[in-house]
C-alpha cells in the first residue's frame, strides 16, 4: 500500500493500493532516540468519532502485560472531561497522559522519542 497526505485527495490518482491520511504529520528523518521507550501517542480531537474511550480500555489492558506503557494523549476537544474521569475510574492517571494541545515542534518531539 501507498500512503499519502490528504493533499493528494485533490488529485484523481485512481490508485487501488493507496491510502490517504488526513492531516498526516511529515517528521524529519531523524531516528529514534530511546529504544527501550515504551510510549504511545495520540494526537487529534477529543471527540466521541475518535473513539479514545476504546483506546482507554485497551491501555487497561496493556499495563496488565507491561506497566511502564504509557499513551500520551495530544489534543483538547469536547470528550476532555469524560476522558479524565475514566483514566481515574481505570486508575491509569500514571500510563495515560492528556497533554492537551501542543505546538507541532512539541509533536514531532514526541515522536521522536517514540520506540
């Protein structure tokens, strides 16, 4: 499969392997700083279509296998206060981190620094 930026939505491509991202983030090629990091991240809108209540129950799950996971959840958005109720609910508030919004720099950082 090829993936692509959502500027290319313009173009009529009519490629059936291509897959296109909506507000995909270009990094800088640029490799992973810790290896031994076991971080996960969200970024976008916290709204109910982004489903993070299904990413919570997963990360319930994860920290079961592994503690030292942890989601950084980036972006602010309507479901922001059900969110934080159901970290606490979970007991999660040391493996799910809500950022809030952040300047891209502080975005590319973060993957950057993803294993």
């Amino acid at each position: 499969n090829v993936i692509l930026p959502n500027k290319y939505l313009n173009y009529d491509l009519r490629l059936d392997n291509a897959i296109v991202i909506p507000n995909v983030i270009v990094l800088p090629n640029k490799r992973c700083i810790y290896k031994d990091n076991k971080k996960l991240i969200f970024v976008g809108k916290l709204n109910k279509s982004k489903r993070l209540d299904d990413l919570i129950d997963i990360m319930e799950k994860l920290i079961h296998i592994d503690n030292d996971i942890v989601l950084n959840i980036i972006g602010d958005g309507d479901e922001r206060v059900e969110l934080i109720q159901n970290i606490k609910d979970k007991g999660l508030e040391k493996n799910v981190l809500l950022l809030g919004t952040c300047y891209l720099d502080e975005i590319i950082e973060e993957f950057i620094h993803i294993n």
